[in-house]
C-alpha cells in the first residue's frame, strides 16, 4: 500500500495494488475509486483532501 498526498494539487491517493488501473467511479463527489480489470480496488483518490480529511499530509499506520 502507498499514499501520496499533492500539497500543489490538494490530491489525497491511497494505491492498494501495482496492477493498472481499468476503471474509475465518482462515489460521491471528490472520491473516486479506482479499480483493476478483475474488480479489485485498485486505489482510491481523494480530490480538496484538505477540505475532506483532518490532516492529509499527515499517516498514521496500525495493526491489530
């Protein structure tokens, strides 16, 4: 998994595969979800990251 936050952009990215993205879906306004051939979530985008996350620029990473 990788997440890539553009400050310039406001662009908020979280990639789950390496596999290429097939398709995209507009979830709800600002949130795109990206998906592979197979189905499989590929990523998800998040556009004005700012203005929908607390802190985009800052990951906090857990297991449990």
């Amino acid at each position: 998994m990788k997440v890539k936050y553009d400050r310039e952009q406001d662009i908020l990215y979280v990639s789950f595969s390496d596999e290429p993205v097939y398709e995209s879906d507009e979830e709800k306004k600002g949130i795109i979800l990206d998906y592979t051939v197979n189905g499989q979530i590929a990523g998800i985008e998040i556009l004005n990251a700012s203005r929908q996350v607390g802190n985009p620029s800052k990951v906090e990473y857990e297991i449990a």
